[in-house]
C-alpha cells in the first residue's frame, strides 16, 4: 500500500553579514527552504517568514541585509519510500559509529 503526501516548499535567499569579521565585510548568500506546515505556523503566531527567517540568523551572530522569496514547489512524496530510505541511513550510520568506536578512531594502516 503506498502512502504519498504532498508538501509545500518554498525558496527564500537571505544574504547576511558577519558583523565579527573585519572590514570589509563578505555579504554571504544562503537559500533557506521553508515548508507549508511551518509557515501556516508562523502566519497563526502573527509572524512572517521574513521576520522568522531573520531572527534565526541574528540569534547566530549575524546581521540580514536582504531576504527575497524565491520559488514555491509542490513535491509528492512516498512516505513508505522515505521511511525505509531513512531506516537503511540511521542502520548504516550506526554501523559506521560503531566501527570507529571498535577501532578506536585511529588508521590501522601506519
């Protein structure tokens, strides 16, 4: 039986400022994906993703110069696929976990 549901992502490009770095300062660029639940959430706190966005990076350090909505998409995904996809990376992660701690993090080649 295949369980899909549709979701809602939309784009938003912050450009921000390390106000720690010297002048002259790099403007830096990150896409930020937001997706339809958190951004009913936002809109029944009375705020807006702009807002929301901007007081993330300003909780990290930085100073936001600009925020531009960018591209919405709808994606369907197979919730039955991405729940097995999930399982298979958590199992092989703690594999991966495991064997570091089996040998002890150091190379066995010197």
């Amino acid at each position: 039986m295949k369980f899909e549901k549709t979701i809602t992502l939309t784009a938003y490009e912050v450009e921000y400022i390390d106000q720690r770095q010297p002048k002259p300062r790099t403007v830096h660029r990150e896409t930020v994906v937001l997706d339809g639940d958190r951004l009913a959430a936002l809109e029944g706190l009375g705020m807006r993703p702009t807002g929301y966005l901007t007081q993330q990076f300003e909780r990290s350090g930085y100073t936001v110069a600009t925020i531009r909505r960018g591209e919405t998409i709808n994606a369907h995904v197979d919730l039955s696929e991405l729940w097995d996809k999930t399982r298979k990376e958590i199992e092989l992660q703690q594999v991966v976990a495991a064997a570091a701690r089996l040998g002890g993090g150091h190379n066995a080649e010197k």
